[in-house]
C-alpha cells in the first residue's frame, strides 16, 4: 500500500488573508481577500463567469501562486476535479483511476477498488472509457480524485457538462462521499441548487476583483446525501443567492 496516502490526515483549515492575485497582463482578479474554511467544512462558490471563482480554486489547489498575502491550506492533501473528466482514452477505467498513485510511483490496487465502489463504478473497472455514459465518465474522474485519499476536494464545476436527470443522481452520490468522508470541500458551481443541496456554507461572489456579496450556512434536516430540493429552506437560500447575484431583475 502507498504509505503516504495510507496516513490518516485530518481536513485542513484553508484561510485566504489579503491574498492577492494578478494576471501578467495587470487584470487583478483578487485584491485583498479574505477567506475562512473550517475543517471539514463543504463550501460551495457561486457567481456570475468570469469573476474568479476558478482562480481562487487553483489558488487553493496550489496550481496558482498569490501575487500578495496567504494562502494557507495545512498539510492538505489537494485533488483537483475539473469540469471535463479528461481520462485517457487508451487507459482503462482502473488505470485512469490508478493514475495520481501510478505517476508518483505507488500502485495500490485496493484504493483503486475502493474509489471505483465508492462512485458505483466497480464493475465498470476493465472498461475503456470510450464504453461509458458522461455521467459514468464523470465519477470515474471523481473515483480519480478520491484515490489518493486527499484532505482538500476541489470541484470546478464537476457536473455542468452532465445532463438534469444524471446530475440529480450524481448530487446524491457526492453527498453522500461528502458526508462519510471528513473532506475540506471547495464546489463551484453555476446550479444554485446543487449549492444548497451540498454545501454547508454557500458564498455568492462578485468582481473582478472577487468580492463576497452572501456569505450563508445551508440549515438542512438532512444529511447532504438525502437533501431534498423541495425542502423549504434550500428554496429560501435560493432565493437570497439570487437576489444576491442580481438575477431576478426585470428589464
Ligand atoms: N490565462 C489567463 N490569462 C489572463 N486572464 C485570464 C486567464 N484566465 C482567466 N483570465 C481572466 O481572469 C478572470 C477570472 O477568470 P476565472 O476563470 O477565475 O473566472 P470564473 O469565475 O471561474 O468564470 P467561469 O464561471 O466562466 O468559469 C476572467 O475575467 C478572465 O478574463
Ligand atoms: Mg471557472
């Protein structure tokens, strides 16, 4: 087994303090913000495109480096999932799976065999890609993140590509990860609902420069898993993040 992602790590605390972040070009997309996840927190990031959400997620994932001020997330251990699955089409379900251990040169069959069960996927693990649904390729990339049994999840958007009826059944899924697993949970998403339904906390964001205009806790009966959409309050946080984010002007 990989002995470093056999060590249990507990979920990070991730604070942004006055972090900064500027483009070559003098675009500066955060001037000074501030941000506080508690450990094991699942924070959900929506607003309008090109805001900035996903260059505060790469801040996070380290994929970005802050021009100014901190980004701190502990000793995380950070994976990353993007908008597309982006698996290779030669490598079978396993090996994309397997991917993140196999590059850093620790195979680990069993945690391969546990990600694919934990996204339904374990009878699918000799098949190629090419052979599987969006909504299949799209926990197989999910599977991929949750191999290496990382502490910080990042999630760019995982389910806009996927069509309604998949997406409802992918959310609970995800809950369902996210309530048995002691993630740091960072979602962006462009569905208000998919933001009430997983998140134990809903930022709406404006800019650039990226600024917080609703900064609210998700009170849900529920585990996330088994979230209702028609429960009352996911509409009334609905209803806040939309007038926050100015989306219910009439002309
Ligand atoms: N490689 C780049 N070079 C220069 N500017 C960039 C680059 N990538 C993004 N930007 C600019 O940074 C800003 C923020 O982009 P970012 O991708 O973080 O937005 P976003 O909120 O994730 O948008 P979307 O919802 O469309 O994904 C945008 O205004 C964009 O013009
Ligand atoms: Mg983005």
């Amino acid at each position: 087994m990989a002995e470093g992602a056999a060590e249990p790590r507990a979920a990070p605390r991730v604070r942004f303090e006055a972090a900064r972040f500027v483009w070559p070009s003098g675009e500066e997309i955060l001037s000074g913000l501030s941000l506080d996840l508690a450990p094991g927190q699942v924070v959900a990031l929506v607003g309008r495109s090109g805001c900035g959400k996903s260059t505060l997620l790469r801040l996070a994932a380290g994929l970005s480096t802050p021009t100014g001020g901190v980004v701190d997330v502990g000793d995380a251990r950070r994976a990353f999932v993007f908008q597309r699955p982006n698996l290779l089409p030669w490598r079978t379900v396993a090996e994309n799976v397997a991917l993140p251990l196999t590059l850093i040169g620790e195979e680990d069959p069993a945690a391969v065999a546990t990600a694919l069960a934990q996204v339904g996927l374990s009878d699918a693990a000799h098949k190629l890609p090419q052979a599987l649904s969006g909504g299949m390729q799209m926990r197989v990339s999910i599977a991929r993140a949750l191999v290496s049994q990382p502490t910080l999840l990042l999630l760019d958007e995982p389910f806009s590509a996927i069509d309604a009826l998949t997406r409802a059944r992918l959310h609970s899924e995800l809950g369902q990860i996210l309530d048995a697993r002691g993630f740091t949970t960072m979602l962006v998403t462009h569905d208000l609902h998919e933001a009430a339904l997983l998140a134990d906390r809903v930022i709406a964001l404006a800019g650039p420069p990226l600024r917080v205009l609703l900064d609210l806790p998700v009170i849900s009966p529920a585990p996330r898993g088994r979230r209702d959409l028609y429960d009352p309050r996911v509409g009334e946080l609905v209803r806040a993040l939309r007038a926050a984010l100015d989306l219910d002007t009439t002309p």
